[in-house]
C-alpha cells in the first residue's frame, strides 16, 4: 500500500469535541466522489465547507488543536481520492468574490472557478488569462498547481496571495513567494491554504479577448473528454529541444498503445492517451492500476519514468 497526502492512523475524536471545534456546520462520513471530476473515491470522516478567510484560520487553528489530519478541496478536477476515503477532516474551500481592486488587478475569493475569472477579465477588458478558459477547477487550485495550457501558467499572472499557515495564521505574499514551476509551486512544500487570490492583468481590446476564449475553448471542445476525468494524468517530461521546452506524454503514451487500455471502468479517452476516463462504473482503484500500467508501458518502450500530474488522496 502506498501513502500518499496522509499518516497512518485512525481518527478516534468524539463527535462532540468535533463539533466543539468546528461548529455545527460540520458534516460526518460523507462522500467525496460527488465533489471530484473522476466521480470516484470513498467518504471524509469529517468535512467542512469553509467561506471565508477567518473561518479557513479558524478550522485549519482547530484542526492543529485537535492534531487531525486535513486536506484542502477547490474544485477536485485534479484529484483521485483512495476509494476507501479519507480518515480525516476534508476542508472544502468555497470562498467568492470577484473585484477590480486597481485598474489592472482583480481580487479573486479562492474558491471562485478559474472560468468566472477568465469571464471577468474579459467583462473588464484585461488580458493575460485567456489561456486559462475552459480549465476546470477554482482559481486556487490553479495557483497551487501553477495550472497551464498552450505555454502559459497562472503563475504568470499572480500578483499577490492571502494564505492561512499550518498555524491558522494569516499573512500576505506576491507571486515571487510561490517560485511557480511547471505545474508546481512552493505551496506545495509549505501547505499553506490559498484564500484570495489577486491577479494583474494587461488593458486589452474587449473583442479580442472574446475572441481568444471562444478558439481555445473550441480547440478544447474538440480535443477534451465531455466525460469523466481529471484533465491530463502525467506531467509532459522537461526537454529543451522540444516546443515550449517539454516531452508531451500524450506522445510517448500514443505511441505505447495507451489509447486502447482499461481496467474495469477506467479507460484511455480515445482522442487523447494522457486522458483517464471515468465510462461509468471506475473505481479509483481501477484508475490507479490503469495509471500503473500507462507508466510501465511507456517506462519498458522509452526508459522514462512518467510523473503524475494528479493529486491522490488516501490509500492505494
Ligand atoms: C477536462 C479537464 C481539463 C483540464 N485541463 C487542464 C489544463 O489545460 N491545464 C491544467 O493545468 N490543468 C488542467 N486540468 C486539471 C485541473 O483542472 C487543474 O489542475 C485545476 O487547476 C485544479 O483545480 P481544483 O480547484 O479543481 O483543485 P483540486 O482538484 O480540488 O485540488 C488539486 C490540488 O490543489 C490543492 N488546492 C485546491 N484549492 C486549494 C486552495 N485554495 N489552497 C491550497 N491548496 C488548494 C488541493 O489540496 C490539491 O492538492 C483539467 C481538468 C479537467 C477535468
């Protein structure tokens, strides 16, 4: 068994101290499938909605009191969560709002999807996040995994963050402090929570703008499953020689194959092999063995150690 996300152990906490720490709203046993775009996975022991900054202070403070374990949801679009779930408090972020705070900078609540930003932006005639359209998932789940496409990140654009520490504290970066890698950033190291996100644009010509949004979102259309998925499973491979410097593993699993595997309901979408689909019935038990397989495909026929771009949660 693998661990990944989480320690050993079992979370014997009684309900009443849980719901001393974190008030009613807290919620028992529920399931995490419906909340991830694979639309698998087992149940929180616990599970908290949180829509503001304070009470992303308070639970992460409670959670520390109480030494519980806790994982940070968006919009669960890059996630695969161990069917047997997660023994621990799954914190949901879902903070809004949307404000032009300076001619070219907008504030961004950490839970708003990465959608409604690119469409405001284009309300405001700001360019620099069109790229961005039709990405799924929140604005902070973005910006912790430094989400990209078509050679540009959201790292690019970041301005300024408003983070809760392991601590419960609060505090203020720019966007040098999150040292944006390919699809990786420091908060990765740090865990620090994501509540507002503040990004700096450019004054574009509203039309334009439209314009890039409706292509990309029409080569997405075309290229990406109206299906079940978590967008690309396995980063591309750093390589100077190739376009924008990297190995696309959608290559390197075409050309092993990819496309015509599945275990049990977990499938190779057939228009893109870096693409696991959920065609039903999948477990995340079937994706991970489908992912294992992919892997050791492409490690057999090129000697490359293909590197998940996903998150996991839990067991495996
Ligand atoms: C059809 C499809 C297409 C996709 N295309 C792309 C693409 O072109 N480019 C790309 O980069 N990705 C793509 N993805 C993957 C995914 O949409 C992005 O990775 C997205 O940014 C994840 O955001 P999320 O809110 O869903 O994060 P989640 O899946 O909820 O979480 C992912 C990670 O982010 C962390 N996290 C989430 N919110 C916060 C927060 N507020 N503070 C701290 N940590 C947080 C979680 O703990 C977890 O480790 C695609 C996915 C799908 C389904």
């Amino acid at each position: 068994m693998k661990a990944t996300e989480q320690l050993p152990l079992s979370t014997n906490i009684s309900r009443s101290a849980i719901i001393a720490e974190f008030g009613d709203s807290v919620e028992f046993d529920i399931s995490l499938a419906r909340l991830t775009s694979f639309r698998t996975g087992g149940p929180a022991k616990y599970f908290l909605v949180v829509k503001t900054l304070d009470n992303v202070a308070r639970a992460i403070s409670s959670a520390q009191r109480l030494e519980l374990p806790c994982f940070i949801v968006g919009g669960g679009s890059n996630l695969l969560i161990s069917d047997a779930g997660y023994d621990g408090l799954i914190i949901k972020i879902e903070i809004a709002g949307l404000e032009l705070i300076d001619e070219t900078v907008i504030e961004c609540g950490a839970g708003e999807s990465l959608m409604s930003v690119v469409k405001f932006s284009e309300s405001e005639s700001l360019t620099g996040l069109e790229f961005a359209a039709g990405i799924w998932g929140t604005i902070g789940g973005a910006v912790y995994g430094n989400a990209g496409a078509f050679g540009n990140e959201i790292g690019d654009v970041v301005h300024e963050l408003e983070l809760v520490n392991s601590n419960g504290n609060i505090k203020t970066v720019d966007g040098n402090y999150c040292r944006f890698a390919y699809r990786d950033s420091y908060l990765k190291t740090t865990k620090e929570v994501i509540a507002t996100v503040r990004i700096k644009l450019h004054k574009g010509k509203r039309d334009e703008i439209q314009k890039k949004i409706t292509d990309i979102l029409d080569v997405r259309r075309d290229k990406h499953p109206d299906k079940l998925t978590a967008g690309c499973f396995f980063k591309n491979i750093p390589d100077s020689s190739q376009p924008h410097g990297k190995l696309s593993a959608g290559y390197l699993l075409e050309e092993v194959g990819a496309k015509e595997l599945s275990v049990g309901g977990a499938k190779v979408f057939e228009k893109h092999a870096n693409m696991i689909i959920n065609a039903g019935d999948a477990t995340s038990h079937d994706i991970h063995q489908l992912a294992a397989l992919m892997k050791e495909q492409v490690k057999k026929k090129f000697n490359i150690e293909l590197e998940e771009e996903i998150t996991r949660i839990g067991y495996f």
